[in-house]
C-alpha cells in the first residue's frame, strides 16, 4: 500500500513543468498532488513539498495561457478525491471571464442566471442556488440581496459582486466529502485567492479596459450613460529572498452603463377551470358576451388571463470594487501563518419608464388556443367611452451590496507525518439602499384617455392596441398626472463568524487520517418597509404638472430583436419623463394640499424585521488509503462527520387594523403598530461519505462515489411571524408565514463516472448522478381570516349597489353608486371626482361586512424528490497546432416536475434543465484566441407568478462569447473580447407559451483592454 495521494511520477513532472514558468497561479492547483481538505484553508509551508521534484531544477518549458490553465483543470479532476471539476487562471491576474459565474458555466453540469445580460447565481446539476454552498478559500462566504418589494430571503451567492482578476482558481466539488462545510446539496464551490509564498519572487501587473455595452444604446436618451466606461485592475506579490514573508495586494475597479427593455405580465395569469364562473373568468356558454369568444375552452380545460401588461425601459449605472490584501509569515520552515482581508463593493442604480395597462375584467372580446390548457391568442376588453387609465408608471432604485471577510490561517507541520490547520475568520455581506428615497422607489402615471384595450398573445412578442378617445390621435401629456406611488426600503445583512481545526495523520502502513472540528455561526437579518400611496385615481391634479415634464417616445424601437415589435397594431407610444423632476412637483402639489411631504419618501423604521441565528457546530473524521496489492490499484477514503445546528429566529411583523377600497380593483392594508415574535427549532445529523476510486489503466479511472448533504432552508422559510402583503385584490389578499422548526433538506448522493486521461491536457469522461432529496420544502397556500379584517367587497353596501342595477363585475359602477348613496356614512369617504367623472375616495370594511380571505404561504417539508442524470465531457489538445477544444454535455432529469393541468399550490424541482457548452481555442505564439458557446434548455425557474401559484417557465437559451489576446511581448498584452455577439433575448412563459410573462432584450458587451507585467 502507498499514501493514497501519491501522483504517478510522469504527470508529477509535466505539471511541473507546465507550472514552472507559466502562469504563478496555476502552480497552486497543478502541482499539489497532496489534497488537503477545502475546510482548512490550508496553506503551503516552506520545505513541505510532497515529492522530491523541485520546479525550480527543471528545464524551462514556456507552457501558459489557456492550454495552460486547461491542463492545470484536467490534473484538478484527475487528482482529486470524487468528482471535482475546476478553472485556473490563465495567468496572474488573468481569469477565463470577467465575470466568475459567466466561467463557471463552462463547467459540466453548472448552469447560470442572468441578471440584466450577466451571470449571477449558478445551479449544479439541477439543483438551485440556494442549495450550493459558495467558500472563499474554504471559508464559508455569508450572502445578502435585495428585492425591490419585500425582504431578501435568499441564501444564493452572487458572483456579480466579484471582480475575477484576484482570482486564482475555482473548484466545484460535485461529491460529498467529510471536511466540506454543510449547505451544498447541488455542489460546493471554492473561490482560491493567489498565496505569496506559493509564488516566491515578486509580480505585478496592471490591465486597463474601455467596457462598450450596446445595450446601453438602446433605452431613451434620457436613461443613457456614458458609452464607454472604464474597468482598471491591478496585482502586486512579492516576498523575501528567504521565503519567509510575502505581501500580495491586489484591487479592482469597474464601472459599466447598461440597459434593458422589457415587456411584462408582472402580476401574473388568472387560471380559471373551463366551467368555472368567478371574477376574471369569461362568460359561460349562453351567457351575455359568450358570443365574443372564439375556440372558447371546454368545460374540463383550464385557461388563464393576464392582469396586466407591461413594456419597460430601463438604464443601469454600475458601480464595482474590489480589493485584497493577504499577508503571510512563516517563522519557522514547519509553521505558516497567513492574514488576509477581502472586500468588495457592488453600487447598482437603475431608472425605468413603461408603458402599461391594467385588465379589470369587464366586458371582453377573446380567442383562444385549443386545450386543454388554453391561452388567449387575443385578450380585448371593452372601455366605452374612453376614460380608463393609461398608465406610464416609473422607477428609480438605488442600492449598494457590500462584502468583507477577515480571516486568520496558521499551518502546522508538526512532524512529517502529522499536520494541524488552524483557520478563523469573520465575514460580512450587507446591502441597502444607496439614496434618500430608499432602495427602491416607484410612481404611477396615467392619462385617463384608454379605451378598448386589446392585446395580442398569439406571437413571441405581446402587441398591445389601444383605443383613444373620438379625436385623440396621439397621447396628450395636458391630461398626465401622478397617481399611486410606493416607496420602498430593503435591507439585508449576513454575518458569518467561523472556528475551523482540521488535521491529518498518516500511519506506518501509509494509509491516512483527515479530522477536523469546528463552530459557526450565522446571523441574518432582512427588513424592509414602504410608504405606498393607493391613490391610483389621481394623487394630484393634471394641472401640476407642466406639459413639458412628458417627452413623447415610442416602445418598439426598444425591442428591435423581437418580431411583432413594429406591427401597425401596436399602439406604442408612451412618455419618458424625469423620475426626480416628476416626484418633487408630485410631494409639492401634494404638501400644497395639506398633507406629508414623507408620503414621498421611503422610510427607515422598517414594518418588517426578520433576525435569524444559526449556531452550527461539527465534526469530521476520514480514513483514506491507497492499495496497490490488488490485480487494480485503487483508492478509498471513508469519511463522517456530525452537524448540529440551533436556529431561533424573530420578527418584527406590522399589525394589520382594516381594509381601505381606495380604486377600482386595489384594496390596501391599513396598519397601526407592529411587534416582535420569537420561534426556535434545532436539528442534528451524522452524514457519511465514501469515495472509489480505480485506476483501470496509467490513464482510465473509474470512480464510485456515495455521500449524505443538508441544505438549509431559505431565512423567510424559517423567520418568525407573518407578514400581509399590503395590496389586496377584490378576491383578496395575500401573505406568508415563517417555520424554524423546519427541517434542512436530506440529499442522499449517488455518482458514477469514468474517465480517460489520453494524452496530456486532453481526457473524454461520462457520469451518471443520483440524489435522493427528503425534506424538500414545499410553499403550501393555506386560505386564513388573520386579524379579522373586514372587507367592503361583498358587504352592504357592495350588495345594495348591485341591487340598485351594477353588474357584479363593474367594479367602478359599484363605487360611483356607494359614494353617492353614503358619502359620509362610516367608512365612506369621498375626496373628489378624477377627470373621468368617476368617484374618488376611500370605502372602509365595517363590521358586519365579510372577513377578508388571505391566502397565505408557509413552508413545511412535505416532499421527496429525486433526480438523476449524466455528465459528458471531452478536453483535446491538438498537438503543437496550439488548438483545442472542450465540450461537455449535461442531461437532468426528474419525475417531480410541473403539471400545468393543475390549479392551485404543487411541488416541483425548480432550476431543472439540460446544458451544454462548446469552447474553441487557438493557443500559440503571441495570439490566443478562444470561443464560447452557452445553452441551457428550457426550465421552471418558479411555481409562482404574481397572481399566484401558475409557473414561470424560462425557455432555452444558447449565447456565444469570444476572447482575442496579442502578446505584444514579455510585458504588454491586449484583449478584445465579446459578450452575447449574436444579441440574445431571453423569454419566460407561463402553463402556455402564449402566455407571456416575461421578455427581455440587452444586447452585445464588448471590451478592449491592455496589460503590463513588471
């Protein structure tokens, strides 16, 4: 028997050689055949090298660039213990990709999500984000976001908020290990950061890049930035001549101005049964209107119709930074202690202006798909005459995300055989908002000129026709005012405090001994509150506003890459307008009329305060060997390790007094005071884990892999309390409630795989995974009366108007009739007539009137889930040509998907798909040259849209990226590259793909930068 990480001699010496003069940081990776686990944050000693070949005795061989790091990538999978894929750096200071996810996803198996044109949260094999754990240098990394209308509840990392350029590897454990931090069921990815005394001497370089995104250009003037933004890097490492000390400094900065246009069914598709006749549905065979249906669905389809539709514009400003300092010292040639902090910085301001109707359900004229889930090919709803509000609603949204980690390693070699890693560290992630009118602030805008309103399903690309008045032929800005207003205030904060001691002992006989103890503990806190004006009818007058605050434009240049974005029928003009100019003449004209100027301002007394602690303490012990007695020589490392974790979680939740009827189809909470509630639950497990590997040939290896994984539920699953959303339906309201005594989600993982390793750098492998997930959270809708709120929709004076001839579903007859007939009377209170001749004002539930229904989410662990799929993969290098290729192919599958023929709340995996990718290169001399091609098919990215639960299916998507790089010598090097060339758009259906729910167009990002290596 033999230490089980001994290395062939032969791929000992080419990656020694390949790391001798390449790039620094591929050294890390390339020539460690001693493994040590990710949770010590180990670091390299002085004269602890595990083989006698010293580097630095070689000759030298000119191997870098990407062959190099693709063949440092090859060796990380086939050294490692289970299955491990990675991507090192080219060279120092030199990532694949700008963006860390947008490199991840090269890798088999990871898929990516895109935020406005560029990778953020990644999903490995099928799982989500939530369910990968994220480690910087084997620290787990805390993780914070916000949302524009609630409190963050995600665990996912963003890799957005990391600049690539300090970087020196990422590696993505796919199996389980003992000494892994707990949280990954999908994988556990390990950021490396370059070490100083890893790379004796001194470097240092800096890169210089302009940043064109076109996609800036096309959004209106008005929401352009600059068309060429900077991004500056730079890398500095050096240590002693006696190897004793090394100072590593490196930090970067990026600015970019983008865009994105969007067409939207935000608020979701009312899903109705063929037979079923309720507020939103079409009118029953023989019943008046039936008549205007065409292909009308049968009485056991199911079909749906929007609330609404939405066009946007939207211009982004972004501003990243990022900075590391590492320190390193090693007093003795068995003792290393390594200080180092990391921060970064992710300052993101957007403005929007839209274009948007909403449907209140009335008379409508339709056509339809065939079933049994049918989507409307053409949604028209009668408006005569033509007073109905065309709204041109805008937003402006100011946030900052900011991360630091401080972390403390001392690595000892106690003797030869025995090693102690001792690793703290405390890390931060916070964001918030970065203006005074909080993270995010929205305000509604309408002419009441809409007439019948149409909108046309039956393309990719919704067209939307709308009728103006008899003698209106354009939009007028003399009849634009600000109606409803919200805004809103996010913030969220995760605090990490980590205790690590890992060690190893290797025995007489070779075999080896891997343990490990350690604390963490996690404090989370997301809040959020909004100040929100129902004032939907008209906050103002018309006349406060001069006509030269609205610039005429028009929608459907902004979607030149959809087909349909130029039909005749679409009626796309719309005005864009200054969010600041408009928001200071809507609180003055609004203060002139007696009232608070805060109404127009976000608050920082937060309503909704969620604060989660996770106490987690854990052991691990593995045993590994290597055996060469046998006809095979083979591998085995048997492992376990115990977690317990204690969560208490409390929350401030407002306390909800009535319900206000404030316009046609929107109700609002009214609240008065809010208090804290405290919940705890604790759960503990013994995960075990076995890892088989066998080498059928010098260069073919079959591994056998089994291991158990937890992944935590997300912090509104597990917050205390429950929390109303403020705007209610006229069907109405919604909720949710959290569970801390729920249980982390149980993967039981099985994986196959094997793999040739051919010739140097190339290799062909094929996989087959399992897991078998217990636990899996389900949101589970559960209909609730909370605070007995009374609702006017149904009561007295509802019934009386409906008695006096309003039909059921005219909603604003009903109000006319109620104001003029109890003006006065408790809980009526008309302010005035809009310009529509239409009532304004509140009416207040009563006692007596129903209690309002809310459908409220909750979490519970209700579901077992599995799902299994294969892994293709293949690597070439072809010969001295300096080409190559790397292809990989991963297929997902799972019986738990969606049923689009069923109503109502139901579990399904989430994030599933296929992917693959195709990446070609050219490597020699001065010129490098690489293409990527990305796809992803198909997935449900959601079970929920706005109206409720219905399915949010993100269709396929394929993207290709190209890198040009000329060394003009030893120092200075250019690059070029190209981000989305062939202008993708990415689409989000709902059960049907007519009903859209989602488009959005960005466009190609090119950059063009230089480098100098001193």
């Amino acid at each position: 028997m033999k230490h089980p990480n001994t290395v062939p001699q032969k791929r000992l010496l080419v990656s020694a050689l390949l790391v001798a003069l390449s790039a620094p940081v591929a050294a890390q990776t390339a020539a460690e055949p001693q493994e040590q686990p990710i949770s010590s944050a180990a670091q390299t000693t002085p004269g602890n090298s595990s083989t006698n070949n010293s580097p630095t005795d070689l000759d030298a061989v000119q191997v870098k660039g990407i062959r190099a790091s693709m063949t440092s990538s090859a060796n990380l999978k086939r050294d490692s213990q289970g299955v491990v894929d990675g991507i090192v750096a080219e060279d120092i200071g030199k990532f694949p990709d700008t963006n860390l996810a947008e490199s991840l996803q090269r890798i088999s198996g990871v898929s990516i999500d895109r935020s406005n044109g560029e990778g953020s949260r990644v999903t490995v094999r099928g799982v989500g984000p939530d369910f990968n754990l994220v480690l910087l240098n084997g620290r787990q990394m805390p993780t914070s976001s916000i949302q524009d209308t609630g409190a963050s509840s995600s665990r996912a990392f963003d890799f957005a908020n990391l600049a690539s350029e300090s970087i020196s590897a990422v590696e993505v454990y796919k199996t389980a290990r003992s000494s892994t931090p707990t949280g990954g069921i999908g994988a556990t990815i390990n950021i490396k950061t370059a070490r100083p005394l890893e790379n004796p001497g001194t470097r240092a370089n800096v890169g210089v890049k302009g940043v064109w995104d076109t996609s800036n250009e096309n959004v209106p003037d008005s929401l352009q930035g600059d068309k060429i933004t900077p991004e500056v890097s730079g890398i500095f490492s050096t240590t002693s001549a006696d190897g004793r000390w090394g100072v590593a400094l490196s930090g970067s900065y990026q600015e970019r101005d983008y865009g994105f246009s969007q067409v939207a069914v935000g608020n979701g598709w009312k899903t109705f049964k063929g037979d079923e006749n309720n507020w939103g549905s079409i009118p029953q065979p023989g019943a008046p209107g039936s008549e205007n249906i065409t292909n009308r669905p049968g009485p056991d389809d199911i079909y749906s119709v929007p609330q609404n539709l939405n066009y946007n514009v939207n211009g982004v400003k972004r501003e990243r930074t990022n900075g590391q300092l590492t320190l390193q010292f090693a007093p003795t040639d068995n003792i290393t202690t390594t200080l180092d902090y990391t921060y970064s910085e992710n300052k993101i301001q957007t403005q929007r202006n839209e274009m948007s109707v909403w449907f209140n359900f009335g008379p409508s004229t339709s056509s339809w798909t065939d079933g049994p889930v049918a989507a409307p090919l053409v949604y028209s709803e009668t408006i005569n005459p033509a007073n109905s509000d065309m709204a041109f609603g805008g937003g402006k949204s100011a946030t900052k995300n900011e991360n630091e980690s401080l972390g403390f390693n001392v690595a000892w070699k106690v003797s030869d055989n025995f090693n102690i890693n001792l690793d703290a560290h405390h890390s931060t992630a916070e964001s918030g908002a970065d203006s005074p009118y909080g993270s995010s602030g929205v305000l509604g805008t309408a002419g009441f000129f809409r007439g019948t309103t149409t909108a046309d399903f039956s393309g990719d690309f919704p067209i939307l026709n709308v009728q103006l008045p008899p003698g209106m032929t354009q939009i007028d800005p003399a009849a634009m005012l600000v109606t409803g207003s919200s805004f809103r205030n996010s913030y969220m904060k995760s605090e990490i405090n980590q205790f690590q001691v890992s060690g190893d002992y290797t025995m007489e006989n070779y075999s080896r001994l891997d343990f490990g103890v350690g604390s963490t503990d996690v404090k989370n806190r997301s809040a959020y509150s909004v100040v929100q004006l129902d004032t939907w009818g008209g906050a103002t007058s018309a006349a406060d506003y001069p006509d030269s605050v609205w610039h005429l434009d028009h929608m459907g240049q902004y979607f030149d890459q959809f087909s349909g974005h130029n039909d005749p029928n679409f009626t796309d003009s719309f005005f864009v307008w200054d969010f600041d100019q408009v928001r200071q003449l809507a609180e003055d004209a609004w203060v002139a009329a007696g009232n608070d100027p805060a109404d127009y301002r976000a608050s920082k007394d937060f309503t909704t305060d969620r604060r989660t602690r996770e106490k987690s303490q854990s052991a691990y012990l593995q045993w590994s060997n290597r055996f060469d007695d046998f006809a095979l020589p083979f591998d085995l490392a048997a492992g376990l390790r115990y977690e317990k974790t204690q969560v208490t979680s409390s929350a401030l939740v407002p306390t909800a007094t009535g319900i206000s009827w404030g316009s046609a189809n929107e109700l609002s909470i009214t609240q008065s005071g809010s208090g804290f509630t405290e919940l705890k639950g604790e759960y503990r497990y013994f995960l075990p884990s076995l890892d088989f590997a066998l080498d059928l040939t010098d260069s073919m290896k079959f591994r056998a892999s089994y291991g158990e994984t937890i992944g935590r539920p997300s912090w509104a699953d597990i917050q205390g309390g429950q929390t109303l959303d403020t705007l209610v339906r006229v069907d109405g309201g919604t909720g949710a409630q959290g569970n801390p005594g729920l249980k982390p989600l149980l993967s039981h993982n099985i994986d196959f795989s094997f793999e040739w390793y051919y010739s140097e750098g190339s290799y062909a492998s094929v996989g087959y995974f399992r897991k078998n997930i217990d636990n899996y959270v389900g949101t589970t809708q559960v209909v609730e009366q909370p605070f007995d709120l009374h609702t006017p929709i149904g009561g007295a004076y509802w019934n009386e108007a409906i008695a006096g001839g309003c039909p059921t579903t005219d909603v604003v007859c009903i109000r006319n009739a109620i104001f003029a007939n109890h003006d006065g009377d408790p809980g009526v209170n008309q302010t005035g007539v809009d310009s529509t001749g239409n009532a304004t004002g509140t009416i207040v539930g009563q006692p007596g009137d129903p209690v309002a229904n809310f459908r409220i989410s909750t979490p519970a662990n209700q579901q077992s889930a599995s799902l299994d799929g294969w892994e293709f993969n293949v690597q070439q290098m072809f010969g001295d040509t300096g080409f190559g290729m790397s292809a990989n192919y991963t297929k997902v599958d799972s019986g738990l998907t969606y049923d689009n023929y069923v109503i109502g709340q139901q579990f399904a995996l989430e994030g599933l798909s296929d992917s693959a990718n195709l990446v070609a290169f050219y490597d020699k001399g001065p010129w490098q040259v690489r293409a990527a091609y990305n796809w992803r098919d198909k997935f449900l990215s959601s079970r929920f849209d706005g109206s409720g639960p219905n399915p949010n299916y993100v269709e396929a998507y394929g993207q290709l990226d190209l890198n040009i790089g000329y060394e003009f010598n030893d120092h200075l090097s250019m690059s070029l590259e190209g981000i989305n060339l062939t202008d993708e758009t990415q689409r989000v259906h709902g059960r049907n793909s007519h009903q859209a729910l989602y488009l959005t167009q960005t466009g190609p990002r090119y950059m063009f930068g230089v480098r100098y290596k001193f």
